[in-house]
C-alpha cells in the first residue's frame, strides 16, 4: 500500500466554518434561548467543527436575536482547539467587540460587493466601509487576532445584477493590504452557477496568493453543492456552511439558507476529502436545532443520514 505524501495528503482536506449560530440564527423570527444556543454551538464543536462563528457585534435593535452574543460567547465551553469568530460591522462594533477580546480570537470584517446592496444592507457606501476597514484592520491586527474579511454579493446583486470580477477582486485587495489573511467570498442570494464558481475561484486563487480563499455559498436555487464542488475542483480548500441549512439574507426577501454543513460535510466525505468532523455528531446537532426551532429544516442528510454502504455479501452459496 503507498501512503500519499504531505502535499496529496493536503489536497484531499478542506476547512469548514460554521456560521450558523451566527448567519443562521439571526434569520430566525422568534427568539432562541440564550441556553439553547450554546447548547447546539457546544454540540457543533464537539462534532469536530473547529471554525464556529458564534456572534456579531450589531446594534440589538437591528437584530434583536445576537443581543446576546456576549452571554453566549461567555457560556459556551468548546474544545481547546475550536476557534470562535465574531462578525464585526464599523469601528464602533470593534470597540464594542474588543471590550470582550478574551472570548474569541478571530475577527470577521464585512463589505458588498454591490453599491446597492452594501447601502441596503448596512446604510454605508463601499468606499466609506472600505476606509473603516483600513483603521479596524490596523486595531485587529495589533490585538494579534484572527482577521478574515467577507465580500458580500460576490457573483451577483439582486438589485444591480452581475457583479465584475475584477471589483470583487479588487476589495479582496483592499482587504488583504489592511491585514486580512482570509478572504470569503459570498453568494448572498443564490446567483452563482458552478462554471462561474469554476472561472472565479481559479481566479481569486492566482490574484491572492498566500490568502486562504474561502467559499460560502447559498441554495436559493438549489445549487449550492454543485458551486462548492466546482470550488474545489478549482482549488478552493476553505468553505463557510451552516448547519441545517439554517440561514438566508434579509435582503431581498425569499433568499433562503446556506447549504447544509452536514450535506457539504457528507460530500466530501464521499468523495474522500477530509474534513475533521463527525458528520453522525453533525446531523444529531442539526437535528437537535430542528427541535428547537420547532420546525423542520431543509437539510437532506438530517432526513437521510449519512450514506451506508451495506457490507458485501461473502455467502458464495457452496
């Protein structure tokens, strides 16, 4: 048997986020108990999930669902090697976030990609977002903190419609000379197609070299998987997902989920691509959610479960 050296090895593993208790919840309309909610993150981390965005630090009466984030960040009790991020929006948030520096490490900073959109969903032009970027990176950097930074919008707007490669690419850029170190870039409302995700990754990835290039797609449409794969045909090794399919954007109405961590997780594991997790814990946790959301989720493995391959029949009939 010859055993794959380091670099095959590395081709046959990606890194997973978790953004649901994030992204995810903040979607939800009626509150989830602060218990609750470090319950299912608890849950997600002792499936392996060793990326968990787990807050944002927004004004509460903007979304009223991560007002306890501070508690949540405070009560969950994760393994050791499970990184917690916190989605910050302007410098305010960052002061209000750094207030609790000893609760995460790692800091995700956040743009569209569309003028429009960046302006509906967070009341700023790009470039005035862009110049608080340059003085929270500096702030992030300095805390010796993880700083990712989401580009919104990346493959297209609903209000503007297709968004040029080369601008996303060019605050991808921006980003990185403010000190990023990962780059996600996502499909806020379903319109990317995977020969896109194909021609866009193989291009972010030679436009950022030494950058972690990450994926996040959503299933409005029903493709999310099928962009994820051509991704990583493409080269991408990093992909945000939230569990349960939980999640969507307020803007505009009708834009549901992120694909399903446990669906992403079970086609790289059938493929035979690493991915550090527990995919039976996964769909459990996924389940539980269901449970308390009182609903059922979208997700496909949470009603097929992982796939079972029947051991073969040795009975020859002699």
């Amino acid at each position: 048997m010859t055993l794959p050296n380091a670099a095959e090895a590395e081709s046959r593993t990606v890194k997973i986020r978790e953004v649901g208790p994030r992204d995810g919840f903040q979607n939800e309309p009626e509150t989830i108990p602060t218990a609750e909610k470090i319950r299912l993150i608890n849950a997600l981390g002792r499936a392996g999930l060793n990326r968990i965005e787990v807050a944002s630090f927004v004004r509460p009466d903007v979304i009223p669902q991560l007002s306890d984030g501070v508690a949540v960040l405070d009560g969950i009790d994760l393994p050791e090697d499970v990184d917690r991020l916190v989605l910050v929006p302007n410098s305010r948030g960052l002061d209000n976030a750094l207030a609790q520096r000893e609760l995460f490490e790692e800091v995700a900073l956040f743009v569209s990609a569309s003028e429009t959109h960046n302006r509906r969903n967070i009341n700023r032009p790009v470039a005035e977002t862009m110049a608080d970027v340059k003085k929270m990176g500096e702030r992030i950097v300095a805390e010796d903190l993880g700083f990712c930074a989401v580009i919104a919008t990346s493959f297209g707007c609903p209000f503007e419609g297709k968004v040029p490669l080369d601008r996303v690419l060019d605050l991808a850029e921006q980003f990185a000379e403010a000190g990023a170190t990962e780059l996600g870039f996502g499909d806020t409302t379903g319109m990317c197609n995977p020969a896109y995700a194909s021609r866009f990754f193989a291009a972010a990835l030679e436009r950022l070299p030494g950058i972690e290039v990450t994926a996040h797609f959503h299933n409005t449409r029903g493709q999310g998987l099928a962009n994820a794969y051509a991704a990583f045909e493409a080269g991408c090794r990093s992909f945000e997902s939230s569990f349960g399919e939980l999640g969507g954007c307020p803007v505009p109405a009708g834009s549901t989920g992120n694909i399903a961590t446990e669906d992403l997780v079970s086609m790289f594991h059938e493929m035979g691509v690493d991915t550090g997790t527990d995919l039976p814990a996964l769909i459990e946790a996924a389940r539980a959610a269901q449970t308390v959301l009182g609903r059922k989720l979208t997700s496909h493995s949470i009603v097929a479960g992982p796939v079972v391959w029947a051991a073969p029949d040795t009975d020859t009939g002699a």
